[in-house]
C-alpha cells in the first residue's frame, strides 16, 4: 500500500458493476490498487446496454487494478457464496462488500406489474442480505472493513413516500439493513454505510427509464460516485459508520467544491429522495 495506491492489497466485492455507477466505482477503486471482484448476470452484449461483467473486468485492470469476473444471480445463494468462494480462492480475503446491484421499476401501485415488485424486491434486499451475509465471515478478518449499499437517505416526506411506494420500499430496505448492521457489527469493528447522489446520474437507467436524453444532459457522470464510494473505503471504519452519505458532502469532506468537471451543466437534476 501506497499513499498513490492507498487500496493495493486491499480486496472489495462488488454485486453488478457491468456498467454505470457500478463499473466506475470499480475502476476507481482499481486504479487505487484495489483487487475488484463483480458478480453480475451479463455475460454477453445486450444490445439495449453497454458493457458485460467481462468488459468491467477488463476496465479495472487498464486502470490498474485486479479484477475477477464472476457470471452469476445475486438473488441466488449458490452464485453468491461462489463470488465469494472465487474471491478468497483468488485474493485472500474480502476487506469491502459493496451492495450496487438494483433493480428500478418507478411505478404507481396499479401500474406495477406483481413480476418487477418481485425482482424489486428480490434484487435489492434479498441480493444485498445474500452477499453481505456471505462475505461476513471475511470482513470479520480485514483490518479496515466496510459495507457500503447504493440506497438513499430514507425520506419520510410523502412526496417522495407515495410517488412510487414499492421501489422506494425496496431502496428503504436496503438502507435499514446496511444501517442495521452498521450497529450490529460495531463491536465486530465493520463500518456499514449508504451512499446516494444528491443529482441524476447518466446512467442506461437514467436513458431508459427516467426522461431520456434531456434528463442525461442535466444528470452528473458516474465517476462523482465513485470517488466519493473510494473516500468511503478509506476512511477509518469505527469513525466512519452508520451514516447515510450524500456524494457531495463525501467530496466536500475531501476538499472539493468544484463538481464541473462531473457534467450535468448548471441545472442539474436533483436525484429521487434529495429534497432541494
């Protein structure tokens, strides 16, 4: 470990990261040295979405890093314990679990079909129940553990309760397990936190789902997210602990103020549950 490669040495697992904020925070977190480790279900080219689990892979190792891809279902128990299987066998140990994978369906109630409330649900609470528990035994032997979830600070307001009541139950419950361990494991000296953006991110999700390309020219580049995931990792974990983190306010921390070079333009889009 390096002070120009502070994560060398250091292994995180990650579930998706084939593109987006997952496979940024992986190249970032390869560039700092990090062994990278992705469970995702991409293996081969979607032509409605860049990237495969193996592309990832190959991007964190350009930047630096060391990469395993393993093809599999966070949702399915057996793929998740042969991530973690394949990540010791391969590097050691596990220091970071990183929750990324997320299933987004922004529905009302009547326009939900009960088959996407299922993978909401599956993917976002079951998947991150499934991984973290599996890479317990591991961040109990790091010496700088942490367990970090892409879930939003939970909002009460209901502008934001009754927009879309499933998905956001679904990110909520991501939130309270991680902030739930965050207490559980204090005395296991595992910090566990959420980080959300405070603006749109351009994302395939964003392209797709959530206004197209006028959203994408008013959201940030992934990169914000992850280098605000990276400061995370490297902060002290009985300092740094159940706490529900707003990218901007990590980077502000870290002594930046100037968020142009993330895009987005001068109006940028705030995110869902970031009241202005």
């Amino acid at each position: 470990m390096t002070a120009a490669r502070p994560l060398a040495g250091r292994t995180l697992l990650m579930s998706g990261g084939s593109r987006g904020i997952g496979l940024a925070m992986g190249v970032a977190a390869g560039r700092l040295g990090a062994n990278v480790v992705l469970l995702a279900k991409t293996a081969t080219p979607d032509p409605r979405l860049p990237g495969t689990v193996h592309t990832a892979a190959q991007a964190i190792q350009d930047a630096g890093g060391q990469a395993l891809a393993v093809v599999g279902d966070v949702r399915e128990e057996a793929d998740v314990q042969r991530a973690v299987d394949e990540a010791v066998g391969r590097f050691g140990g596990i220091d970071f679990c990183v929750n990324n994978a997320s299933a987004l369906a922004p529905l009302k109630t009547e326009e939900l079909p009960l088959k996407r409330f299922d993978l909401m649900q599956q993917v976002q609470l079951r998947g991150t129940f499934l991984l973290t528990r599996a890479a317990l035994p591991h961040l109990r032997r790091a010496p700088r553990p942490h367990i970090l979830s892409l879930s939003p600070p939970i909002n009460l307001a209901p502008r934001w309760m009754g927009l879309h009541p499933a998905y956001t139950m679904a990110k909520y419950g991501m939130t309270l397990l991680t902030l739930g361990w965050a207490a559980e494991f204090s005395e296991a000296g595992i910090a566990a936190n959420t980080l959300w953006p405070r603006t749109l991110i351009a994302t395939a999700a964003v392209q797709n789902l959530l206004g197209g390309d006028a959203s994408m020219q008013r959201a940030r580049a992934p990169e914000i997210m992850a280098d605000a995931a990276v400061a995370i990792l490297q902060r002290s974990p009985r300092d740094c602990t159940g706490q529900s983190f707003i990218d901007e306010d990590v980077l502000r921390a870290e002594g930046i103020s100037d968020f142009s070079g993330y895009g987005g333009g001068p109006d940028v889009l705030l995110d869902l549950y970031v009241d202005p």
